[in-house]
C-alpha cells in the first residue's frame, strides 16, 4: 500500500420487502476510516471514526530465554506506511519501506542517532527490501502485479537486476555473496550468486506458495514459510544445498499457522508469527544446534492482543530479529465513538 484510504458512512433506501428504492447518499466526509455504523429507531446512528497507522515497534530480548525483556517501543512515528524491511548485520542501521514520498520507496533509519533518509528514488514502487549485511546496498523487490523484479541498489545510480518477474522471498547471505529469491508457477526458492549471476534452485513445491526465505547467520540453513491454503500456512528450514531439497527434507518449525519467520543472532531460535492464540502474535521455537530440528516446545515472545495495537492489521507484519532485539511492523488504532441525525 502506497497511501491511506478513508471510509464514510453511507445510507441506502430500501423498501419493506428488500428492494433498492433510491441512490446511496453519504452521510458522513471524515478522512479516517469511519466504521460499524449502528441506526435506531429514531435515526440516530452511532459509528466509529478511527485512525491506523503503520510503523515499526522494537522490544529487547532476553539472552538466556530469547523472550521479550521489555515493553514494546515505537521507532517510527510518521503518518505514512512505515514497514520493517531488515537491519544490518551490526544492528546499526535499520531498513524499511515507507510511502512518504507518495510512493512506497528504501529508507535508512540510523539506530544509534535516529537519523532516517531516503535511499531509493525510482519511478517503480519498492514493495520489499533487505540491506546487505554491510550496510553498504539493498536488493529491493518492486514493480506492480505480474511486473515486478528484484534489483540490488548500491546508490541512485548503480543498479543491476536479478530477475524479473519474481516473487517476495529473498535475503541475504552472511558474506554477502548471494541473494534468495523466488519465482512463481510453480513456486521455487533460489539462491542467486551476484559475482557470477548463476541461480541454483533450492526449493520448489507444485501447489504451495513459499515465501520470505532468509539464511541463517552461518549460512548454512535457509528458513521460509509456504502457504498452502487461504488459511494454512507452516514454517520450514532446510539445508543450504546445490541442488534442490526434497520436502520429506524440510524441516517443520511449529505447531501451528506461522508467517514471517526470522532467524536469532546465533541461530538458535526461530522467532515467526502465529495466530494460534487468536490473535497474531510473535513466537519463538528453540532449535537443536546441529540438525537445526525443534528442540522443546515454542514459547510466545509477544502477546499483540490489545485493540490499539496489532500485528498485521493494516500492513503485512513484516519483522527482524537483530542484536537483541525483535523488530516489527504494527498498526496502531486510535479513534471515537460520534453521533449523527440521519433524520430527513
């Protein structure tokens, strides 16, 4: 999403045995979203105007159990859709997207002093990022519908692509070296090497939809979720490999629905989001450090029941796990409660 939309309160004539008798009129001009209109007898309607906004939110995690240490913080605070992309491997310099500039495009927010600029000025809409571990360029998925690519940026004026047509799946590897991407019909994870330009395809599956695909700090394992229905979704790991990995191979992360999975710092943990508890939460599941096999139960790291502020409301919930802490993009809700005489 690009920029904000409002709703209005509408009213619509009809007769006694459901026919349309006349035109909508509308009955309220508010610039938020104006929702759950309820008439009486007399017609009086009570509705709710409310305002969303997306930004990023951060909270500390513990080092011994990997939950959350802290109350939640807000990073951004700007009326445009901020959405989490990833942070550096330093934990200095956070990357996300942001409609500011009336078009979705690749901001820096520097963690230490708070400064955030505009990296990407493009007349295609960035829709996804990840900065590279050193900070120094970002690959960026962007486009519309079925005409999108996956570019790396290094500044304004060094771009080189790496494929078209592509899906949001990809990250970096830890040197560097190479990029996840994906491609769809049938869905396939690859790994691109950006000195050579060669594509090796990791993953595939002839039905599910496999998404956010992101290495391991060693490298060595690559994490991803694959959507295997309209309300069926399941985290997996599996090997780095130079041929495609079988899925009776991927590993099964989880109990339960899981999206947007990032690895811990030491790759001990898998934080994903679940709505196993009836609301769409953060979760953590420990893993064995060698076979990278769930090793225990998960734990919820972040409970996001409250109205006010929820996970996946307004925008995708997009989040990254880095040098102790968990970031993650939020809607904010506030609004009234306002009154109107819808009598002629």
């Amino acid at each position: 999403t690009t920029a904000r939309t409002s709703s209005n309160v509408w009213q619509l004539p009809v007769s006694l045995d459901g026919r349309v008798t006349g035109p909508p009129q509308r009955l309220t001009f508010g610039t938020a979203t104006e929702r759950s209109p309820t008439a009486t007898d007399s017609g009086t309607i009570a509705f709710a105007s409310l305002i969303e906004n997306v930004d990023i939110w951060r909270t500390p995690l513990d080092k011994q159990t990997g939950l959350a240490a802290g109350p939640m913080e807000r990073l951004t605070d700007n009326p445009a859709i901020d959405s989490v992309a990833n942070v550096s491997a330093d934990g200095k310099v956070l990357a996300f997207i942001s409609s500011r500039s009336q078009q979705s495009e690749v901001w820096f927010r520097d963690l230490e002093s708070g400064g955030e600029r505009q990296f990407t000025q493009s007349s295609l809409t960035a829709v996804d990022a990840q900065i590279s571990p050193d900070g120094s360029k970002v690959a960026v998925w962007r486009g519309i519908q079925e005409k999108r690519e996956v570019v790396i940026v290094e500044s304004e004026n060094r771009t080189s692509k790496i494929c078209v047509d592509c899906e949001r799946s990809f990250g970096w590897s830890p040197n560097g070296l190479r990029v996840l991407f994906a491609r769809a019909s049938p869905s396939r994870l690859y790994v691109h090497d950006v000195a050579t330009g060669r594509d090796v395809l990791l993953a595939e599956h002839p039905k599910w939809f496999l998404r956010t695909a992101k290495f391991s700090p060693d490298g060595r394992w690559v994490v991803f979720y694959a959507a295997m229905t309209p309300d069926e979704r399941q985290v997996y790991v599996i090997p780095t490999s130079q041929q495609a990995v079988p899925q009776n191979s991927w590993i099964r992360i989880g109990d339960g629905v899981g999206v947007q999975p990032s690895w811990s710092d030491d790759g001990s943990r898998i934080y994903y989001l679940s709505e196993r508890d009836g609301a769409l939460c953060v979760w953590m599941q420990p893993l064995d450090p060698a076979t990278k096999h769930p090793s225990g139960p998960s734990s919820v790291v972040q409970h996001l029941h409250e109205p006010h502020l929820r996970a996946g409301t307004s925008a995708i919930a997009t989040n990254d796990v880095r040098a102790g802490y968990l970031y993650v993009t939020l809607t904010e809700t506030t609004g009234n409660i306002w009154m109107l005489d819808a009598r002629p």
